[in-house]
C-alpha cells in the first residue's frame, strides 16, 4: 500500500511534543507582550495556554495584580493572534529563586579568620577566646581543604 507523500504517519515524541508546546507558548506570550505596555510586558515572565485557559507568570504580586486589570487586552491578543477562545484567566506569582543562580557558598577570607584570633594574649583562658581560637582554625583548616581539591 503506498503512503500519501503529505500525510507525516510519524507521531512525535515526547521530546519534539514538550518543545513544540514551549515554542507555542513562547509565541502566546509574546502576542501578550506586545499588546502590554513596556513595563509590565517585562514582569509577565512565562504564558501557558492549555484547554483554553491562559495561565500567566509574573515575579510579584503587584505586577499580578496590574495584569489581572489589563486581562481584556491580555484575552484579545490571544483570540486576535491565535483564533483561540481564552475561557479563563491565571496570573501567579513565582518565587524569584527560581531564576536566581545557585549562590556560591560564601567562604571566609584570610583577613577575617586572622580577625577571630585574640590579638593582645593568645594564651587567654577567656572561654570566648577559646572559642574565637577553635572557630579560626577550624576555618583555616577548611580553606587549606579547598585549596588542595
């Protein structure tokens, strides 16, 4: 039996799906972005539009608030650009420490361990100095550690 050369009888795989779903939603927001003044265009960071119902992200609650009262406009450009009905509109609000980098781990520098030593008698048998003492070499010791990796 031969095939119809226009017909793709290849489905997609999940991979090519989760993309395609990205690009689509990638277009949705930026058909909202350009309807959107410029300002609040760059707090609406991420559009999902699925089962017709539109779905916003935004990185605070005030800008949320300033898109739910621009959510007329936010619907006409979906159904002018798309042809889609929007039956519903989500903003939510997510947490910065998504798009935050991992935080290097902050590691004391030499002039501050130095500073943790009792400087007028080292041999003080003050138990804050102790302490101060026991904490400087425990830091010292880490460092050398990290040097050596």
């Amino acid at each position: 039996m031969l095939k119809h050369p226009l017909r793709n009888s290849r489905k997609p795989t999940g991979m090519e799906r989760i993309t395609l779903t990205l690009q689509q939603n990638q277009l949705h927001l930026e058909a909202i972005q350009k309807q959107l003044p410029k300002q609040l265009a760059e707090h609406c960071l991420h559009a999902v539009f699925n089962n017709n119902k539109l779905m916003l992200f935004t990185d605070s609650p005030v800008w949320a608030s300033k898109l739910l009262y621009s959510r007329v406009k936010i619907i006409d450009a979906i159904a002018s650009h798309f042809r889609d009905p929007v039956q519903g509109l989500t903003i939510r609000v997510v947490d910065n420490s998504i798009f935050a980098y991992k935080k290097r781990q902050n590691k004391p520098f030499q002039d501050n361990t130095s500073n943790l030593n009792p400087s007028d008698k080292p041999a003080n048998p003050h138990a804050l100095n102790n302490a101060l003492n026991k904490l400087a070499n425990v830091l010292q010791n880490q460092r050398k550690l990290n040097r050596s990796r």
